[in-house]
C-alpha cells in the first residue's frame, strides 16, 4: 500500500512539474485588445490607430516585455473590427474580456468609445479611446475611473483654432461652418470661447450634416460676408469635398481659409493647389525639423524613424494618438507592478499624472484627460511648387498647449 501512494505522489508530482514550464510561458505572455472601425467610414483612419497601437506593443517586445513583478511579460496585441457599430463595437469588446485581455483600446467613432466607457464602469478594465470625444464625456462621474483619453475633445480643437486665428494669425471677422453633431457643435462653443477672450467676432455661421458633397450654397454665404478667415469642422471625406469648392470659387484669394482638425491621410485627399495655404490644427505632424523646441523635434523624428522602419510611411496624428495611448497603459502596468485597473488607474495618476509623449511633456488631468505642452500644432498646408515628396504636406507655424487650450475643470463640474 505504501509503494502505491508513493507511485501515486511521484505521479503527480511529475504531472506538476510536466504543467510548470507551459504554465509559466503562459504567464509570460498577455492580450491586449485592439478593437477599431477597420472597414466603413473611419477605416482610413482606423488603420493608421491600428498601426500605432502595435508599434506601441512591438516596442515593449522588442525591449523583452513588460517589467512584472513574476518576470518579463510579453504582450499579444489582438485586433478587431467594430464596424463603427454600437452592437458589433459592444460585442467585440465583450468577447475580448471573454478572452483575458488585460487592457482595451480603440474607437474612431466617440459614440462607441462612451458606450464602451459605460461598461467599463461597472466592469473596470484599463481602457484607452484614441478619438476625440465630445467635451460632454468628460463631465464629472461620466468617466470611468480606468478610462484615460489621449485625444483632448473638439471643444479644445476649436479653442486653439480661434486662439491660432486671432492671436496667430491676426484675425478679427471669423466665419464658421460646424458639423451637425457633437463634434461640430463643441468645436463652435471652444471657438466662441476664443472669439469672446481675444475680442474677435462671429460674422457667420452655419452647419452641415456629416457626409454632405456640395457645399455651393454655403460657400456663397461664406462670400457675401466678407469674413478675414473661414473656419470649418469638416472633416475627412467632407473635408477634402469643401476645400475642393473652396479653391473652385476662389475664396482663399479673398480669405484665410482654416480646416479645424487634419491628419496627414485627409490632406492627402486634397490637390495640392488647393491645399496651399489652408491653415489647420495637427495633434502631431512628423516633421518637426524647424520647430523652437528641439527636444520635442527629436522625439518626433525617432518616432517617426521607428514609424517608417516598420510601416514605410511617416506616421500620421491618429496614429500618434493611438501609440501615446497605448505606451501609457504600458507605462501604468509596470508603474502599478499589476494589471488591476484601479492599482494602474492610481499609478498613472501619481506624481501628478505627468508622463512623456513622442511629442513631448504632458500630464492626466483629475478628468483623465491629457494636457499638453504641445496639444496642437499649427500647420500650414504647401502647394505644387512646396511639396519635395508626397508626404511633405505642411509647414509647422507653431503650436498652442497647456492648460488654457482645456475646458477648467470648473466647468465640467469639478
């Protein structure tokens, strides 16, 4: 009988030790969710977030993993398409948790972005959108406690618009064309807030619905008021469509025109004698070769080496959006020496929340919004005769950052 159990220990014993080296290799390795409008509308843009977010997770790689307190952590960056749909983007962010992923980024569309925002507050989970969201989402007890946001809201964008054309650029008489939803709507109310600051006035205004082609109509109005400079919140495909009719009538001739937010991806879509001299706000333009703050230039063009190494292209803002995001989950794991997303909340949070970013200095807010030392940068677009290569897009005028470009605290009621 004692030979038995002795047979019987060593067996399991064996067993133990047989599981140990895959158990241990299992550890060493976890998911992280990469969830993103891959086809649809945003797939332009998605697919330069999706590309951020794993550089984000090859650096980590590359260096070993993650420093853990059981030892050197791998990361498996898992992509999925959320359709820019409320039931696919929900479902697919669900059945990523079914799968163990010990953090969540994503979204271009922000109406998703707060859909998966309300889960997470009753289910917490490190959770990093990389779109811009409406300035409403960062209302006191509307974010979750392990949701950060690396992409300010457009109320931000349309304050450092107004603040780029008045102060900048020297602007007294502003038309504005917003888009009919939240985006246009809080990039109005940040612009009013500049004009009202920097005594500048609204001598027009008007809307348009996401997707609209002609824009004929407007336009006409936009000339009959004989503003100093047109602002637009068109962006995207409606972007391109407007500053195609803009240059068809002539009205950079009589106008400075000023697109509110633009990437790289969009500018491309613009002839490049239409682009000439459209001034925009860019949250990161990979040359930075003649910008005043040098260090800032330096981060920017080894993110940019590391970014064409794997991807053969320059990166473009939303793909900084989604590296910086995903680069302080990261951060948040080592600095919380765990994955529980209230222990990574409260070490992102230390120190005040600062952190450094590829296009430099930055700290979270009590909001968990990220304020900038360099939020946007303003850019200046080159014609036919300007651009060397087809990524030579801008020139950097400058940039605006900091604590003034953000709504106060106060007023999203804290």
């Amino acid at each position: 009988m004692k030979k038995l159990l002795c047979l019987l220990v060593v067996s399991l014993l064996s067993s133990f030790c047989a599981l140990g080296p895959a158990a241990a290799a299992e550890a060493a390795k976890v998911k992280i969710g990469i969830l993103l409008p891959l086809t649809g509308t945003f797939a332009a843009v998605a697919e330069t977030q999706k590309q951020g977010a794993l550089l984000a997770v090859d650096v980590i790689n590359q260096r070993g993993g993650l420093n853990m307190p059981g030892g050197k952590v791998m990361l498996d960056g898992v992509v999925a398409d959320d359709e820019a749909k409320l039931d696919v983007g929900v479902r697919r962010y669900r059945y990523m948790v079914s799968e163990g992923v010990k953090g969540v980024g994503g979204q271009t569309w922000a109406p998703l972005a707060f859909a998966l925002n309300s889960i997470v507050m009753k289910e917490p989970m490190p959770y990093f959108p990389v779109c811009v969201m409406a300035k409403e989402g960062f209302l006191k007890g509307k974010l979750a406690d392990s949701t950060f946001a690396t992409a300010f809201s457009p109320w931000t964008v349309g304050y450092m618009d107004g603040r780029a054309a008045i102060k900048v650029l020297g602007k007294k008489r502003i038309y504005f064309l917003a888009r009919s939803d939240s985006f246009g709507w809080d990039i109005r109310d940040g612009l009013q807030a500049a004009a009202k600051e920097y005594g500048a006035e609204i001598v027009g205004y008007d809307e348009a619905s996401l997707g609209t082609s002609d824009f004929t109509t407007i336009l006409q109005k936009v000339r009959a008021a004989k503003p100093d400079v047109f602002i637009s919140a068109q962006f995207g495909a409606d972007a391109v469509a407007l500053l195609k009719q803009v240059h068809q009538m002539g009205l950079g001739k009589e106008m400075t025109i000023f697109n509110a937010f633009i990437t790289n991806v969009v500018a491309r879509g613009i002839p490049a004698e239409a682009l000439q001299g459209v001034y925009s706000m860019h949250y990161f333009y990979y040359d930075l070769s003649g910008f005043e703050d040098k260090e800032v230039a330096k981060s920017a063009a080894e993110f940019t080496n590391l970014f064409r190494a794997k991807y053969k292209t320059p990166p473009d803002a939303y793909a900084a959006i989604a590296y910086i995001a995903y680069m302080e989950m990261f951060r948040g794991f080592e600095a919380a020496k765990s994955f529980d997303p209230n222990k990574v909340s409260a070490a992102l949070m230390a120190n005040n929340g600062q952190f450094n970013t590829v296009k430099g200095p930055a700290n979270w807010r009590q909001d968990h919004a990220a304020v900038y030392k360099h939020a946007g940068f303003i850019v200046k677009g080159k014609g036919p005769g300007e651009q060397k290569h087809e990524w030579d897009l801008f020139s950097v005028m400058g940039s605006l950052g900091g604590e003034s470009v953000m709504p106060s605290l106060k007023s999203l009621g804290y």
